[in-house]
C-alpha cells in the first residue's frame, strides 16, 4: 500500500514537470508584438498636406432686387433682328475661413520584459505540490488508523494479565508512585465517606423539635440514658489499633485553624521491651516516609514515640502520623504555623514535627543533663502551655523546672527558673499570663513578674539575663488542709471573655474571669479564685470515690465545665444553676459503653467553639457532640454564678 502511493506521487510529479517545460518552451517561440514607429517627419508631412488643400467655399446669396413698374402696352412691330445678350450674372461675396485641424490620435506605448530565475525548479516546488502531499499524508494517517479500529473490532485480541512474583509484588507495593496513589485515593474515599459524620459533628444537629425523646418503660427505666442523650447530640469513636494498640493517650489539643483536626500525644507501648536495632535505627535514620502514609517503616509500631493528628472525617485512620525515640507526655499545635506541631517528651527534650517533612522531627532542642549547665529539661516534660499570646512558649519538668521559650527558637530556652517541688500539671491565667503550676503533693504556685505585671515585662528583661519573676505557694489553710491531699492531675483556666472591665489583683482578674478549676487523685475537683483568697472556694466530690483525672472549662459558656473520671464518666457542671450537683447526673456520662471493660478517662479537651469534647480512654478518643443546652450561653449566667458564690459565703460581696 505504501509503494503504490509512493509511485502514484512519483508519476503526479513527471506530469507537473512535463507540464512546466511546455510552458517554458511556449514562452520562448512567442514573438513580441511591434508597433510602428511615429516619427516627427511623417507628422509634418500630414500638417503640410492640410495646408495645401483648398478650403471649402462659403457662397451668401445677395438680396433680391425689387420689380419695375409694368410699362404700358405699345402696338406689335416686329423689330428688327438683334443678338441677344446674356443676362448679367449675380454678385457673389465669397470668405475664406480655415478649416479646423483634424483631432490627433493617442500613441499606445507597448513595453515587454521578460525575468528569469537561477535555480532549480527541483530545489523550490510549485507551492501547491507541497500542499498536496501534506494532505496526502494526513489522509493516509487518516486511512490507516480506520483500518486499524476495524481491525480490532473485528480482531478480538486477547491480552493475558502478566503474573507477577511475590517479590516483584512487594516491590511494586513498597514503590513511593503506588504508596503514594494508594494513600491519597483512599483518603478522598474515606473522607467522602466521612462527609455525614462530620456534618453531625461540626453542626449542632439539636435543632428544635427534631430530638426523639424516649416514652414508655425504657425511658422511664434508665434515667442516665435519658439525661445523656439530652446534653450530647453524637458520639464517635477514633481508634486506629495497627498504630496505637497497648498505647495511653497522654496530651489532647485542637487546631487554631482546621477545626476538623485533633491531635493526640500518646506513650510508648506497654507490652514492648526496651529498643530494638532495628527500631533504634529506624529512629534516627533520615526519613523519607510522608507523614499522611499510613504504612509504617520497619520498627515505627514499636517507636517510643508517637503523635497522630486526627481527621472527624475519618474515624479509623489518622490524617497524619509522627514519631520519636522517647515518649511524648504532651502535645499542641503550633499557634501562628498551622504545619508545626510541638511535642514534650519523657527525655525533656522539646521536639517539631512538620507535615511537608516525614514522620521525624525537624527540630530538637538540647539535650541536657543532671549535670550540664544548659538551661534546658533534664527530666520528662509534664506539661505545656502557650503564652504571650502565641509567642513564647513555657514547659514544666516533674524535677520542678519551668522553662519559657520563644517559638522563634527553640533549641535553647529564653529563660528558666525552679520551684521547690514536682510539677504535675501547669495552666497560664489570661490576661496576666500568669503561670500556676500543681505539684504531686497536692501544692498549687504561681510564678508571676515582681511588678505583678505581664510576662512581657519579664520577657524582655530575661534577654538580658536577669529573671524577675516570683515564685509563690498559694496557702491552703493550714498545712495546705484545705487543698489536694494527692497529686493534682488537671489545671484549667477560663478563656477570656470579649469584655472584662474588672481589674487584675495578685496576677489573677477580678471577678469570674479569674477562677481556676483543679482536680486531683482525693477524688474532687476544687474551684478557686487567687485573686481574693489563696484557699479554695468549693470542693466538687465523685460520689463513686474515682480519681479525678482532668479538669476544663467551657470555652463558650462562662458557668460550664467537664471533669473526667477513672471510671470512665464525664461530668458537666453548671455553676449558675447549682452548685451542689452536675447536670449530667450523679452518675455522670459514661463515654466508652460499647467496650466491655470501663476504662478510665485520660484527658478531655473542648473545641474552641464549645460544640464539641474529646474524651481520651486508653488509646481510644471519644468525639462527644454537644447540646445548645450545653455551650450555648443565655447571657446572664456569669452574673448569676458570682451570685451564688456571694450568697453562699463563698466569696465576700464587697470585694468582687
């Protein structure tokens, strides 16, 4: 088929030649046409002719004479005979006037020229040749791939699937271009997937009138139930046992920005012995693995180590994993830099994690010891918090060292101080950023700037070495009687309101912006208020005789707060409707129901919209939505609170 179209092209091209010298060939033998030349002599010839010719005459005839008289009538003799004269001629007056010259005929002046080339016709074809094998190629393209479809159609080929080895199938399964396709596919599944349960989740769906309330023996019968299902509107669980198996949820926080996203810090495994080689290596070899892969390098099960950031889209699988070598006892998202995420390990060493980065972190801070004179922690950092809002930094250490750091720089803190005892927990007061720590006897101490200023102040002069912040036991009673008689294991501090006028009294606010809720292993949770007292004002008791494990106030409501329980209840108070009892019942919210054992709560956590709590049991995180009945405010609680710590003596009415 391509020869004969070859030859068809081969034969059109000897005719357009063939033509094209015939052309030529006529050209050549056409002989140009002549005109005669009009020379100036033959033009005198002709005027010279016109001149001599006679002009033609112009006769006028002259007026008639007028007729004589008749003469009258003689008698008849005949006359002799006489010649008779010719009459006289007429008078003819004759002009000569010259004839016009004829009209001259317009010369046509004929030029011919002929133009020649030096080139082969070879090297330059007609343009129309060029364009004509164009077209021929495109429509032999054309007809090539018609045959071919029908060949297929008609032509049933039978393709047989390669079978591959199983070694050619892991490495196929372990290349970065499938890992890659697979995690990312199978997220949109499962984030689409996911779609409803986070409309529950960010939506309040407690909408009036659409709430099922329960009749007859069954609602009757189980009046927890029936409380429960009033405050919490949905409950998820998030569990991802390939990773966090035999694991204990140790730090819980939420994102500044992605409201969708959670982050848990959990421990090392329970049941694992000390590091491996492989693991070992595994910790400290560079990492090439993504953060959002869900497959695990050989050894990272078993990491020390362990932080996830959790997606409400995806209940089974964490949106992005991160390890380290040591255990990381509390956790937060980066204040300004939504990709960082600061973890605090049982080394004390402070470690950042990157999203864009793999698993490891990208940054430690120095490694000190006993007897190292850095400033940084040389035992576990039990607690972090952030401070001058969103720029420092400050960690606590069970040997009782508190650091401040500055989020620009990390490697080494700012400044460091020591209280006389073990922290257990730490909270930064709003407004003040004043800082009060719980230690593991049950001691509550601020530290706080001589002036009683903001830790601005202290901030600067730290640069230049000197401190000037104060260390100062809060005195409960006598012999601390009246505080914690066991380790305080919860600190909260309430956010500050839109508009607080009340001023600032030993680094805490006025009124009920600067009450602080703790909770301890003596089974209670007690509120207090340093701004007025050094004593606690009330004491909150778990009528099943539990540790309370931690404490947090409603970020929405001024007058709601959850306590969490080693039995596994959740607890929710409304200090502006009674002081005595939670309105989640004295039994409180069991939160993991479907798991046989009760296990108890680690840590809980508000969402920044209050509309949502996170309760960690063991690995597990519990995603509780929450009623308007909950987080909603009515505008006049605050007031309503102060009045009744006021009316019960808590609080002296003329102080606050």
């Amino acid at each position: 088929m391509a020869d004969d179209a070859r030859k068809k092209r081969a034969a059109a091209l000897e005719e357009k030649k063939r033509r094209l010298e015939e052309l030529k060939a006529r050209r050549q033998n056409r002989q140009p046409t002549r005109v005669p030349k009009t020379t100036g002599a033959n033009l005198d010839a002709y005027i010279d002719g016109l001149l001599k010719s006679s002009a033609p005459a112009v006769v006028t005839p002259a007026p008639a004479a007028p007729a004589p008289a008749p003469a009258p009538k003689a008698p008849e003799v005949e006359p002799e005979a006489k010649p008779v004269a010719a009459p006289a001629a007429p008078v003819v007056n004759v002009v000569g006037v010259p004839a016009p010259a004829p009209p001259l005929s317009p010369v046509r002046k004929v030029e011919t020229f002929t133009i020649g080339i030096q080139t082969d016709e070879d090297d330059f074809p007609p343009p129309s040749e060029a364009s004509d094998d164009e077209d021929e190629k495109k429509k032999a393209e054309e007809e090539k791939k018609k045959e071919e479809a029908k060949e297929m159609e008609t032509h049933e080929v039978e393709v047989k699937p390669k079978i591959l080895s199983s070694d050619e199938v892991e490495s196929a399964i372990k290349s970065p271009p499938f890992t890659s396709f697979l995690n990312n596919a199978s997220k949109k599944v499962e984030r689409l997937l996911g779609a409803p349960l986070l409309a529950d989740l960010l939506v309040s769906a407690d909408y009036a009138g659409e709430r099922e309330e329960k009749v007859g023996p069954e609602g009757d019968g189980d009046a927890v139930e029936a409380v429960a299902s009033k405050l919490v509107t949905t409950s998820v669980a998030f569990e991802c046992g390939k990773w966090t198996a035999t694991r204990d949820v140790t730090g819980l926080d939420w994102s500044p920005v992605h409201r969708e996203l959670m982050l848990a810090s959990y421990h090392m495994p329970s049941m694992s012995s000390s590091l491996s080689g492989n693991s070992a290596v595994a910790a400290v070899s560079p990492d090439v693995t993504p953060s959002a892969s869900l497959i695990p390098r050989s050894g990272e099960l078993q990491s020390d180590g362990l932080a996830l950031v959790w997606s409400l889209a995806m209940p089974t699988r964490p949106e992005h994993i991160f390890t380290c070598g040591s255990p990381v006892l509390t956790a937060r998202f980066h204040p300004t830099e939504h990709q960082l995420i600061v973890g605090g390990c049982h080394s004390g060493q402070l470690v950042v994690w990157d999203v864009r980065a793999g698993r490891l972190p990208v940054q430690r801070s120095s490694l000190a010891t006993v007897a190292s004179a850095t400033k940084g922690h040389s035992h576990p950092i039990c607690s972090m918090e952030i401070v001058e809002g969103g720029s420092g930094l400050v960690t606590a250490a069970t040997d009782g060292r508190l650091n401040f750091w500055s989020l620009a720089n990390l490697r080494d803190p700012a400044e460091s101080l020591k209280i006389g005892a073990n922290v257990s927990c730490l909270a930064v007061a709003p407004e003040s950023n004043t800082v009060i720590c719980g230690d593991e006897s049950g001691g509550m101490h601020t530290i706080l700037t001589s002036t009683g200023a903001a830790t601005t102040q202290a901030s600067s002069s730290s640069r230049s070495g000197g401190s000037r912040r104060v260390v100062r036991k809060l005195e409960a009673g006598d012999d601390g009687a009246e505080g914690h008689f066991g380790m305080v294991t919860g600190l909260a501090t309430k956010v500050l309101p839109r508009h607080s006028s009340r001023g600032i009294a030993k680094g805490f606010l006025r009124g009920s912006s600067g009450l602080m809720l703790t909770s301890g292993v003596d089974w209670t949770t007690k509120l207090w208020a340093p701004a007025y007292t050094d004593k606690p004002l009330l004491s909150f008791f778990n009528h099943s005789y539990d540790y309370m494990c931690d404490v947090q106030w409603c970020p929405t409501h001024p007058s709601v707060f959850a306590t969490a329980s080693s039995n596994g209840s959740l607890g929710l108070w409304n200090l502006a409707s009674s002081l005595d009892e939670p309105i989640s019942g004295t039994e409180g919210i069991f939160v993991d129901k479907a798991s046989g054992s009760a296990q108890g709560l680690n840590k809980i956590k508000w969402s920044l919209d209050g509309r949502r709590i996170v309760a960690a049991s063991a690995d597990r995180l519990h995603v509780l939505g929450m009623s308007e009945d909950v987080w909603k405010p009515k505008g006049d609680e605050d007031a309503r609170m102060m009045h009744n710590l006021t009316s019960r003596g808590f609080l002296d009415e003329d102080k606050v």
